[in-house]
C-alpha cells in the first residue's frame, strides 16, 4: 500500500512539476497569415486619398486635412441669431487656410470639390474673390453678397445662463 501510495505521489510531483516550469505561453497562440492592407486606392487626380480625408490644397501645393489645418467655419443663421451645430450639421463645417504671407485664403465650403481662392489688397482689408468676401471681425466671417454664410467661433457672442432655453 505504501508503495502504491508512493507511486501516485512521485507522478504528481513530476506532474506538477512539468506544468509550473513548461512555458505554456505559447500553447494558446494560434498563427494567422496577416492579410496585407491595401490603402490610397481611393486618390483623386491630384494623388490625395480621400477615404482620409485629404483634399489638395491650392496654397500649400500638397494634400492635407483641411480639419487639422484649418480654421473652421461654421454655418450662421441670421434669422435665429445662432449657429447650426448639431450632430448633421457638423459636415457642412467650411474650413479656411491662409498661405505664409496671409495675402491669400484659400476657403473650402462643403459642397465644393474644388477650394476657392479669395485675395486680399493690404493688411487688414477683406479676402475677396466673387461674390465671396471673408472678413476679420472678433473672429472670421464669410459673406456671399451681403448675407452671412459662415462664422468663426470666436465671432459669436452668446450669453451662457445655466438653462437649457438659451435665454
């Protein structure tokens, strides 16, 4: 009986053994052929990859992200005093960039594919192209005609009461 006894606690021992010092790290692992990723197949004629969000940009002469580089403009309704940023209305965002001398603007609106250039004169005079006129005022603001389209954030002045009724 002892003997027996003596048996079965030998094979545990080497047993137990053999699971504390084997690495059992790599007995979960299961190899799978990594699938190779094909991005940019998306460019448009100028070589951005639109699926990112590139646009070509006429100022800097390369594809960028307008949202990263830009200064956002967002849509103004002058009829309730207010700006439109609810969660659909967050696309139609107009991004401006200025080139290194600030002498040009270069404006992409949402529902263009190409950006538009407006020019300025002299420091402190309007960036005009067209109908389009962008000017500093606490902030930007752009105008086609005398209505205005699109507004800064700092161009907006609302007063902040705690209530949820704005007023």
């Amino acid at each position: 009986m002892k003997s027996a006894l003596s048996i079965i606690f030998a094979v545990m021992l080497f047993t137990s053994c053999d699971l504390i010092l084997k690495d059992h790290s790599k007995d979960d692992e299961i190899l799978v052929e990594p699938k190779p990723v094909v991005l940019g197949t998306d460019k448009d004629e100028k070589g951005c990859v639109t699926s990112a969000g590139y646009v070509w940009s006429q100022t800097k002469n390369n594809c960028i992200r307008v949202f990263e580089e830009g200064f956002r403009l967002t849509p103004y309704h002058s009829s309730a005093d207010t700006i439109d940023v609810d969660g659909e209305q967050a696309t139609l965002n107009a991004y401006v960039i200025f080139n290194e001398e600030k002498s040009i603007a270069e404006l992409f609106l949402p529902d263009s594919k190409k950006s538009i250039l407006l020019q300025r004169e002299n420091e402190g005079e309007p960036y005009v192209k067209d109908d389009w006129k962008l000017e500093a005022q606490k902030g930007y603001v752009l105008k086609k005609g005398s209505q205005i389209e699109y507004v800064s954030a700092m161009a907006i002045e609302k007063k902040i009461t705690g209530s949820d009724t704005g007023e």
